[in-house]
C-alpha cells in the first residue's frame, strides 16, 4: 500500500465516521464533506481551506480512494479567477458583475419523498445568497442538481445574466460524448464526437428542438453495450436550454447545464428568488443499456402524469394523414365505424376541425366548432363515437395564432413581436402567441377548460408548430422583458397542469411538428409524445430506435400510414411491426381499404392487445441498433421476467455482419432472462433455457429485406 494511500486511509476514519444519517447523504464528522451515495456511484463533495464548497468526485463508489483534492467549484461562479465554466452570472445593483461565495450552512432534507443535500452559500458582501441542490433518486441510481437564488436585500436589483442547473466534473480521462440532433422527420439522430481541448456547446435558441438535451459520456473506445463506464444526463427543460462540455488542458472535463440564457435575464427584486430546473445525472458500469434502464425506469415508473402512469395505452386511430385538413363529421363517423372493427379503442380527430381551419392559413386561436364542417358541434358526433364503443380525442395546437382568425383581428398584439419590425410567420403565416401574458393565458385557459367541460373528450393532441420568432414582450415592465421565454414556458407547464387536474381522466399527447419538443419536463405532464412525422417504417425503425435509448416504449406513439417517403413500398405487416414497437396507432383513410387490409389489421391490432402489457411496461433491450447492422432487434422483457416480446427488422437482404458461410445473421443473444427457467418462443419447436437464449443465442428464422418477425418468448411452467 502506498504511503499516499494510507495517509488517505487515516485521514477517512478521522472525517469519515459517519454521522448517521440517510445512508445515501453522509456528512462527515467535521461537517464539511459529503459523500452521497447511490447504488452505483458515490458523488463526493467538500469545504476547502479557503471556505468553498468543491466537487471532489463523482464516478463508481468503490473508488473512495479518490477522494481527495477538489476538481473545481460545486457552484462555478463568475468572479476571481474564472477556471470553468460558470453556472452563475450576475450584475449587483451597484454594477460590480463578480461573485465571491462563501459557504453558510447545509442541511439533509426531503424533497418530493427523496433525500436531498442543500447547500447554501452567500455571497461574502452582497445580498445574493445560494442554495445547491442535489437530490438522489436511489430506486433510479440517479441524482438531480438544480440551483436557487434569492436576493435577500432591501432594495435594488439583482441581474442575473446566466443560471444554469448544475456543474459536474470527470477526472482526467479521453472522453467521447455521445448527443442526439436532428430535423424535422429525422428526431434524435445519434452523433458521438471526442471531446478535445475546449468546449463542445449544445445549445437551442428556440423552443423546439428535433435533438434531447440528453447525453451520454465513456471513456474513448468504451462502446460495450453492456458493460463499461457511462456518465450521462438529461435536463427538464422545455424552452431555449444549453449543455457545455469542457474539456480542460488537465485532462479533467466539466459538464454543465441548464437554461439558455442567450439574449436573456432575469432582475431579481429584493426577497424574490429564482430557480433553475433539474439537471439529470447518472453513472453506470453497465454501458448504455445501464442509461437506457435508469432512464426509462425513472420515467415510467415516477415521472410520468400519475393519473395514467400505470395504464395501458388504448389503440389509436388518428384522422392527419387520412384526411388533413378536409374532416367532416360524415367521413370522420365512417373512419370511426372501421376502426371500431379493427379494434381501435381511442378515435381522434387531428387537425381541421375548428372555425375557419380549412387549410393551415387560418382558424387558429379560435378555438371554437367549425359548423360549415360540423353542422351539429361536436356533441352529437362524440356521443355517436362513443355509442360505437370509442373513446374520442381531438387535437389542438393552443399557443399558435393564424393572422386569419378572430382572435388576431381582436388582440393583434396578444403575437410575439417586437415594435418597427416584421413579424415572421411560420407554417401558414402563423404566428405564436405571447404566453407569458396573463391576458393569453387566461384566454387559452378558459377555451380548453369549456373544450373538454362541454364535449366528453379523453384525449388531447397538444401540437406546436412553429420555431419561435420576434419574442418581444413591450407590455412588460422594461426589466421583465428580456424574462419573457422563462414566464413563457412557466405559463405553458401552468396550463398543462391546471387542465389535466380538472381533467384527470382526459390522456394528454406532446407533438411539435413530430419530436420537436421531448424533454423529461414534458414527460412529467404529457403522457405520451408523437415523436416524428416520418412514418416511413424504415426511418421509423432508426429514430424508435434512438427515442428507445432515451425514453420508455410507453411514451411513443406509433402510427402505421400510407407514407412510404422512400418508395420502397413496404408491406402493411411490416409497418405495424414497426409500429407495434410503442403506442400503436393507424393513420389510412381506412374507409378506403379491402377485405385483405382490414384482415391483416383486425390482426395484427388484435395481436398487440395480446404483448402491449409487456411492450408498453417491459424493460427495453436494444439487442442489434440499426446502426449497427443492417437490421433492428428490439427485445421487452416484463418485469417478472416470464415473458418477453422480440420485434425482429430486417433492412437488407443480406444483413452486414452475417455469418459468410450460412449467409446467415450472427445468433441474437437475449438479456434480462431467467437462466435457470425454461422458455418456449412461439413459432420455434424447442424449448431453451433462459441461459442458452442469453449465452449462446438463437438463429431468428428472418430473411428477406423489408422483412419482419415478432416474437413472443414465454416461461414454461
Ligand atoms: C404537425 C403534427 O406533427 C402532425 O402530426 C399533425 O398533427 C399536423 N401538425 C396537423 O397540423
């Protein structure tokens, strides 16, 4: 042993007999070191000579003997000599724009049943005190960091310039990030970049984004999907947000997130505080699968809506791509009528059914019947609906404006704009609404409220199609404006929130132009997500195949239509396989189609009812990643671990990667089995032990491109 270790050894009985507290917050004896600790990891903090809170350590919990000298601030502040980045900018009334943080106290708490370290630090002069945050979610293996400030003065204001959620360090290693971008109908592509001397910066200027502000970190050449180091996180946060990856001439490597303060601030009054939204971070040496089951986990079983967390998703049928926005009450009953037969549980009308909405240069804002399309309301139509044994849905898109609508001509100035300038219009001339006003959100407020009182409706499609433009906000105090995306999206979770608790019962569906605006905040008020417009079933299988890294099968929707945006023409079975993968919905004009699809459909629907408990509540394993050959296996094991569903994808006639002399595809080793329990796999004779099917493996009897299989692996006896 060496003598630096042994000095460490005796240095932690000194400080580290345990005051006994949580087991997962441990404050040393001292009071000035905190080792909290989850089941994988250990994130160490302490008080320095100079008074000042570092982050000394946060990796695998074994690794005590890394406890030692700080890597950098726990709060980085602008102030002194600024080494990282700083989570904290502000402007003091008096103009001076440093921070110099001293500690104050701390203390272990509960936060929403979870234990939580607070603590709080002032600054050494003026009146800005700040309080870290970091709670553990142990059943996740995850921690969450935010920050809050108060200006606790009398008078004058304190400008805050930059606040993001958190900082975190790595020591020194080759890292590799890896972060999910894209663009309309191509969501959540994966990029994996090294990270090299100075700073990777994520960041969204807008409130729509085809990407996640979630990432994944491993050491350089780390890519066992099962094993190996992976720090990771995500934000909550559904507006402009940033992520920085710093990496310093060290070696070591600073994470940091939060909100995007690009050409924004926030004055703080005297006692007013501000806070920023959690910062998700986990580690694992479990590889990405170990992110993909805290992730999906954590979202499933505590951060979904509780009202619907733990039920099934109805079959959908949905009216877009059927009829656009050509709907009237004759066609929508007929689409109603065949769905019924197929076994659609939950009908909804899409976009077009509002006054003036005859094409996507009017009606928005006005969100009342359009009774040249549905002389009767909506009323008479639900109840026949429902009398067919549907649920019915409908969708609205509430923080949007067409210049052609009554709401416009009535509140122009209620749109995003700023005085002497243009305002740029979206798709149709659309403008949005400025949703930090409370004379808007009121008015939303009271249209959606009368919406669902007035009609039974138990399904909401809450779209947002627009990127965001011209966001002045003249009606505000001068020292509120430049706040106006903060109060935005405050007044947009308020409006979700307030509807869903007078609606408990109503299902609530996130879509921006397909996955424009996914993040963990709308996970914790939306039940589900429309992930893309592409419904092509091959690009489908790669951006399932990403959203599935990320986020629960039970959050994504998945419609089967007639868009084939390759022109490969794939089967009608190949498309609900893909489908079948998460929330399954149909979106063909059904009325149109013969005995033969209505057959395959009844089918296959009817065969999802049988998996959906262990697709939609199963854990995930992305056995094969179409990027990594050309084909996709999905595997949803149940949690009692005596059923699991396999959704096989073939891309190629002759996948890469296959065995040369069978021209066959390697044996698809399972995970999440049983070894010793006996397991039968319908279509396949024998009968393999959970072990063989993980160790060895199984041949799918798959061929063909364009082809594929689902399926179902059962316990015996
Ligand atoms: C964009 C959505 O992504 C589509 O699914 C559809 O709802 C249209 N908007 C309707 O305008």
């Amino acid at each position: 042993m060496n003598r630096r270790f042994i000095l460490f050894l005796i240095g932690m009985v000194g400080t580290f007999t345990l005051n006994a507290q949580t087991n997962i917050i441990n404050t040393g004896n001292d009071g000035k070191s905190w080792n909290i600790v989850t089941r994988s990891a250990v994130y160490q903090l302490n008080i320095n000579k100079q008074g000042n809170v570092q982050m000394v350590f946060f990796g695998n919990k074994n690794q005590i003997e890394t406890f030692g000298n700080g890597l950098g601030a726990e709060v980085p502040v602008r102030g002194g000599q600024v080494s990282a980045i700083p989570i904290i900018e502000v402007v003091f009334p008096d103009g001076v724009r440093d921070i110099e943080l001293e500690y104050k106290t701390s203390e272990i708490t509960s936060l929403d049943g979870y234990p939580a370290l607070k603590i709080i630090q002032n600054d050494k002069f003026y009146s800005l005190e700040v309080s870290s945050f970091i709670r553990v979610l142990p059943e996740f293996d995850m921690i969450e960091k935010w920050i809050e400030v108060v200006n606790t003065g009398k008078k004058g204001s304190i400008k805050i310039e930059n606040l993001l959620s958190g900082s975190v360090f790595l020591p020194k290693d080759v890292y590799e990030l890896t972060h999910y971008s894209g663009v309309w109908g191509h969501e959540f592509t994966p990029q994996t970049t090294k990270l090299t001397q100075g700073t990777k910066t994520l960041q969204v200027k807008d409130f729509k984004s085809y990407g996640s502000s979630s990432f994944i970190i491993r050491p350089e050449g780390e890519n066992e999907k099962y094993t190996g180091k992976v720090w990771f996180g995500s934000l909550s946060y559904s507006g402009n947000w940033r992520l920085d990856f710093e990496k310093f001439f060290n070696g070591n490597v600073q994470i940091t997130g939060g909100i995007n303060f690009w050409d924004q601030e926030v004055n703080l009054k005297p006692q007013q505080k501000f806070s920023s939204p959690p910062l998700l971070f986990g580690y694992t040496e479990q590889g990405s699968e170990g992110v993909t089951m805290r992730l999906a986990s954590y979202v499933k079983e505590k951060l979904l809506p509780e009202s619907h967390r733990n039920q099934l998703r109805p079959v959908l049928y949905n009216s877009w791509y059927a009829t656009t926005f050509d709907v009237n009450e004759e066609h929508q009953l007929a689409l109603a009528k065949v769905a019924k037969e197929l076994g659609v549980e939950m009908f909804v009308i899409d976009d077009g059914w509002f006054r003036g909405r005859i094409n996507d240069k009017a009606g928005l804002g006005d969100w009342t019947v359009d009774k040249n399309k549905f002389p009767n309301g909506l009323k008479p139509m639900i109840e026949k609906i429902n009398a067919m044994g549907l649920d019915f849905g409908i969708w609205i898109e509430p923080e949007m404006v067409n210049p052609n609508s009554d709401l416009y001509r009535s509140h122009p100035d209620w749109a995003f704009h700023f005085s002497n300038r243009q305002r740029n219009g979206g798709r149709g001339g659309q403008l949005m609404l400025n949703l930090a006003r409370e004379d808007v959100y009121q008015y939303l407020y009271n249209c959606f409220h009368n919406l669902l009182k007035e009609n039974n409706i138990k399904f909401i499609k809450w779209d947002m199609n627009k990127a965001l433009t011209d966001p002045g906000f003249i009606s505000a105090p001068a020292d509120e404006q430049r706040a106006v995306r903060i109060k935005y999206v405050e007044n947009l979770y308020r409006l979700v929130e307030t509807l869903r608790k007078e609606f408990p019962d109503v299902w609530f569906e996130n879509c921006s132009s397909g996955g424009g605006r996914i993040d963990l905040a709308m996970l914790s008020r939306f039940d589900f997500n429309w992930v893309s417009d592409n419904t092509d079933p091959v690009d489908r299988i790669f951006i399932q195949d990403s959203y599935l890294t990320l986020f629960p099968a039970n959050t994504m929707i998945s419609w089967i239509t007639q868009e084939d945006w390759h022109r490969q023409d794939p089967s009608l079975e190949f498309k609900f396989d893909v489908s079948m993968a998460g929330v399954l919905g149909v979106g063909y004009d059904i009325t149109k189609w013969n005995g033969e699809q209505k057959k395959i459909a009844t089918e296959k629907i009817a065969k999802y009812k049988a998996i959906r408990e262990t697709v939609q509540k199963g854990d995930v394993y992305r056995i094969v990643s179409p990027y990594e050959e050309n084909r996709s296996v999905l595997q949803y094991v149940d949690k009692n671990k005596r059923k699991a569903v396999i959704f096989a994808y073939n891309l190629a006639e002759y996948p890469a990667n296959q065995v040369k002399e069978t021209q066959q595809t390697p044996l698809v080793k399972l995970r999440g089995l049983l070894p010793e329990v006996k397991y039968n796999i319908e279509g396949i004779r024998e009968t393999f032990s959970g072990r063989y099917l993980m160790e060895i493996g199984i041949n799918l009897p798959l061929r063909g491109a364009f082809k594929s299989e689902i399926y179902v692996i059962q316990a015996v006896g």
